[in-house]
C-alpha cells in the first residue's frame, strides 16, 4: 500500500520533532552541566557568570522554538486527542518551566548583579540562584523523561 502524501509529512514532522527534543535536552545537559562548570573553573566568576547568562538565554529561546516543533507534531499525530496525552502535559509543564526561567527569574538576577557588592543584593541573588537551579534540575530531568518515552514507543 502506498503512503499518501499526509503520512509521510506526519512522518518526516516526527523525525524533526525527535530530533528537536533530542537537541533541546542535549543543549540543556551541555549548558548547565559541562559548559557553566567549565566557564566557571576557567575564568573570573563574573564573566563566566555573564557568558553563562548568554548561553542559558540561547537554550531557553532554542528550548521554546523545539517544543513549538514537538506540540505541532503532538497535534498532528492526535488531534482531537490530544489532551489525553501525558507527553503533552508534561511538555507544557516543561515550557512553563522554561517561562519561569527566562521571563521570572533570569531578568530578577540580572538586576541584582548590577547592585554588587551590596550584602542584600548577594543574599538576594543567591535565594534566586538556589530556586532557578533547582528549576533547572526539574527541566533536565523531564527532558530525559520525554525522550525516554518518545523514543521507546513502538513505531
């Protein structure tokens, strides 16, 4: 039986939609566990602290533009069923994760660090700092969540 032409764009949304998530995951596992460490062993804390800033910004904003690419291929897939889908539900708690993180805490943090060495800025930025990596762990960890079950589903 020949596939029609919607069947193979599904198909080919699918892949992409993998390899998203699979570029999504593995830029925030190199950004925050190999990439910050490394800037931070190797240069002033407050350039690495600046450069890691920049990077986080960039994986947020990728991490938005995959999880457009994996809900369409979400939609596509199961359309009027689409609430019932686990993997929705936590991909849209994995964006507003991401939300939290990009819009809430990252701009907050950046304000502090203009008011250094003030002792209540620092205490300030710490607090922050401690929920936004905690955040950071949650994303990480659904990530490989998403992965997992979007890769060990039969074909």
């Amino acid at each position: 039986m020949k596939e029609t032409t919607t069947s193979r764009i599904q198909g080919a949304l699918s892949l992409v939609a993998h390899f998203a998530l699979v570029l999504w995951a593995g830029a925030t596992w190199g950004a925050g566990y190999v990439f910050a460490p490394a800037l931070f062993a190797s240069f002033p804390t407050a350039l690495a602290g600046e450069a890691a800033g920049v990077m986080f910004k960039a994986v947020n904003v990728m991490g938005l533009a995959c999880a457009m690419v994996v809900v369409l291929d979400l939609r596509l897939r199961f359309s009027q069923r689409l609430h019932h889908q686990p993997e929705v539900w936590w991909l849209l708690g994995l964006v507003f994760l991401v939300l939290v993180q990009y819009v809430g805490l990252a701009p907050k943090m950046a304000a502090l660090k203009i008011l250094f060495p003030d002792a209540y800025a620092m205490a300030s930025f710490g607090r922050l700092h401690a929920v936004s990596q905690v955040i950071y762990l949650l994303q990480s960890s659904i990530l490989v969540f998403l992965l997992w079950r979007r890769l060990s589903r039969p074909k």
